[in-house]
C-alpha cells in the first residue's frame, strides 16, 4: 500500500511526532509512504476561477508546490489528511489544500447513493483518511477552554465533514483517528481498508436568540474566493435591499461590505467586525466545507483579545451548487459551534442550495431566489436572526427525489445537464481535452455529453 499524508499542521509540535509514529510503522510492515508538511510548501488559495475545469481540464492554474501533491495523489492508495483541530475543525492550511483538490473531479454531476455528487475524472481514487488532534488549548481565545463533551462534538462534526467530502472526493472513507488512537490501531483502520466503527450522533443545531434591542451596527461579509464577481455577492446585495426595508431601529447608513477573498485588507477586515455589532456572512460551499480563506478569517479573529469581539452577533448564509440541502448542514452546524468558541452570538444559519450560475441567469429565472434572500433581509433587520420558518423554507429539499436517480440519467443523455460546462468549454478551445486526466488513467464510463 502507497499511504500519502498532507499534514495541515501550521506550527511544529507532538502532532507531528504522532505523524512521525505513524508512518514509521507503516514503513516498518512494508508500505510505502510520503508526507507533505503543508507549512513549508508554496500553496496558495483556490481562487474559483474554474480554469482546472474549462481551460485547462484536470490542471490547477495557480503555479505553486500543489502540483506536487496533486501528482502523488494520482497514485496514492490512502491519503491521510491530518491537522490539529482548531475551532474545532481542521486548519486552514490544510482546508486550502483541501480547496485545490477541484481538478480531481469533473464538474459534471451524476446520482450517486440518492445524492448529486461530482462524476470521477480517474478510473481509480484513493481511499479517505483523517488524523486530527484535539488538545487542551486547541480552542479559541475568547471563551473557555473546550469541556470533554465539546470535544467529543468537534470530533463527531469533523469526522461527518471528511465523510462527506470522500463522497465527491469519490474515495472510501476507511480511516479516523485522533492523537489519542493508539499508533497500533490508526496503522490497523488504514491498513485494514474498511471504513471506521459506526459515527457518533451529530449535535443539535443550536438556536438563534433574537436581539432585545434595536438594530446596531451592521457589516456584510462575502466569503467567496470570486470576490465581487461572485453568486455570494449578488446574495449580499439582495439581502442589503431586504435590510433596508426593515423599519426596527434608528436610520443607519448602507452597511459595508468587504470581501475576504482580498487578503490584502485583513486588517480592515478585522477592525470592521470589531467595530460592528451585528455581521453577516455569505460564502460558498466548497469541498464540501467552507472556503479556506473563511476559515483563515476566523482564525484570525480567534487571535483578537477576546473583549474586542465578544458578544457580537454572526449569522451566515452558505449556498451551494447542488440542489439539495443535505451537502451544506455539516458546516452550517460547525460553523454554528464555531460562534460559541469565538464567544459571538449566532445569530441564525440559511443553507440554500440550487445557486450556481446565478448571477448570468435571466432575472425571470432567479426572480424567486432574489425575493427569498430580500425577505430573509427584513427578517434579519426585524429581529437580528433568520428566524426558523423562513430558514426551513430557503433549505428546500433535504434529498433528491425518489425519481430522480431515473429521470437525472435520460436527461443527462440530451446534453442539456451539462451544457454550461460544454459551452464554457468549447469556448476556451479545450472541449476535446475535457476528459483529461494528467495524473492517472481516465475514467471511462459514464461519460455521457
């Protein structure tokens, strides 16, 4: 067995020393094994320009050390993702080069197990494995350091992210464990090939709790990698409209807005929501989690001195390209824990899927959705939440419907479910190279039109 670790450890310490016991007695038994420690490598953010898709099909466009993992990973049997668990979720590091693994699929999407999920791009993928590290100070700086219990949740939320980022990674989810695993067993699950014992029941969702005052401060947040150009920025503008609307509370001016994807203003970033009482942030759902430079934010507000930011209310939208809302609830729920470890309000979650291509639709065809996010707007200037009913109805769908996985396939033969993608990429010359695959053997079947 050929096991690649991509270890998202931002600072040297006893996880990598765990690292380091794990693969020395897979090595020991003979397997072949290779590490990438993420902090020393030249890796920057997926920008979600989709050139990996529709320019240079299987191809990142960004010029960095990525490409070395990308290559290994095309021939690797399990590859272990591994981080230190902060906020209760994996590292940015490690989510930014979670980000980049988009070349690996197609953006064609096919039913798999009741749910749309990306079609494989090699006839073969790795198995799926997740090595974290949960310690004492692996919480935030604003609140209390994380109880047993806590713990336990975080690693039940992470565990169900990988589960179903393996799904579109189109790998087996075979191998879970913390720093605390007994080394013995960790090279046991990734050896045996079998996914883990059964998974813990997630936590409840927590609850919103509307303000008792008036509307304060407000800031708007888009977490896309797109920036302005994004679908999350066009939902920030309807929902701004909705804001303005709302009669609760003193006339304030135009709430501002900045995106995270220019990194640049970080600081600016951070004095605004210092600043601000009540924020809003929309992002995309992206390898089946948060953006990496979402992550990256509230990481750095995690650095801030804990009275700068407690207290403050954060509610957020995540949308989503699939149209079913089961892909997006994971991350709503963590980002949900999340508020608490920051010592923030939450203040409510929407999870709307169906979203790609938005923004170059005709108004006639996205005339509901902008009404939607208008409405959740005035609620949201009303009370300071997105109240349940609206949340429930913005979600739509859970899962596909039982005639789906027979109707999605005929139609997928016209053409018609992947005519953006083809047209895209008729029009940037690589239409025939859209089945390449530049590190393994391409997958086949199902290719469809």
């Amino acid at each position: 067995m050929y096991c690649l670790i991509v270890n998202g450890n931002p600072e040297p310490s006893a996880f990598d020393k765990y690292l380091d016991g794990f693969i020395e007695r897979l090595a020991g038994e003979g397997h072949e094994t290779k590490r990438f420690d993420l902090r020393e490598m030249r890796l920057g953010f997926c920008t979600g320009c989709w050139s990996c898709w529709w320019k240079t099909p299987g191809l990142c466009s960004i010029p960095d050390d990525m490409e070395l993992i990308l290559s290994e990973y095309g021939r690797a049997d399990l590859v272990v993702w591994a981080s230190p668990l902060i906020l209760g979720n994996v590292s940015s590091l490690l989510k930014r080069a979670q980000d980049r693994f988009v070349p690996m699929v197609h953006p064609y999407i096919e039913v798999k197990g009741g749910e749309f999920h990306h079609r494989p791009r090699y006839a073969r993928n790795p198995d799926i494995g997740l090595i974290v590290g949960p310690t004492a100070d692996d919480g935030p700086t604003t609140n209390d350091s994380p109880t047993a219990e806590d713990k336990a949740e975080d690693l039940a939320v992470v565990r169900e992210l990988f589960r179903r980022f393996s799904l579109n990674a189109l790998g087996r989810f075979t191998l879970f464990a913390t720093t605390e695993t007994p080394l013995g067993e960790a090279v046991d699950m990734a050896l045996s090939r079998r996914p883990p014992s059964e998974a813990p029941l997630l936590p409840a969702m927590p609850l919103p709790t509307p303000r008792d005052s008036h509307r304060g401060k407000t800031l708007f947040l888009n977490g896309s990698p797109r920036g302005r150009e994004s679908n999350s920025r066009l939902i920030v503008s309807w929902l701004l409209s909705g804001l303005s609307e709302s009669p609760n509370g003193p006339e304030i001016p135009t709430p501002p807005v900045f995106d995270l994807a220019k990194r640049g203003e970080r600081e600016a970033q951070l004095r605004a929501f210092q600043e601000a009482e009540e924020i809003v942030l929309v992002f995309p759902l992206y390898t089946d989690s948060a953006p990496s430079l979402v992550k990256d934010f509230l990481e750095a507000l995690a650095g801030l001195e804990a009275a700068s930011i407690r207290g403050k209310r954060l509610a957020f939208v995540v949308q989503s390209g699939f149209p079913e809302s089961i892909h997006s609830e994971t991350i709503a729920l963590w980002f949900a824990r999340a508020c608490a470890r920051l010592g923030l309000e939450f203040a409510g979650a929407i999870n709307r899927g169906g979203i790609e291509g938005i923004r170059i639709q005709p108004e006639s065809w996205v005339a509901k959705t902008k009404e939607a996010f208008i409405e959740a707007g005035r609620d949201f200037g009303r009370s300071g939440v997105f109240s349940a009913e609206l949340r429930k109805r913005m979600a739509g769908r859970r899962q596909i419907g039982r005639l789906t996985p027979i109707i999605y396939p005929l139609l997928a033969l016209t053409g018609l479910t992947n005519f953006y993608w083809n047209m895209m990429l008729k029009k940037n010359g690589a239409y025939d190279r859209r089945f390449d695959a530049p590190y393994g053997e391409a997958y086949a079947g199902g290719r469809g039109r």
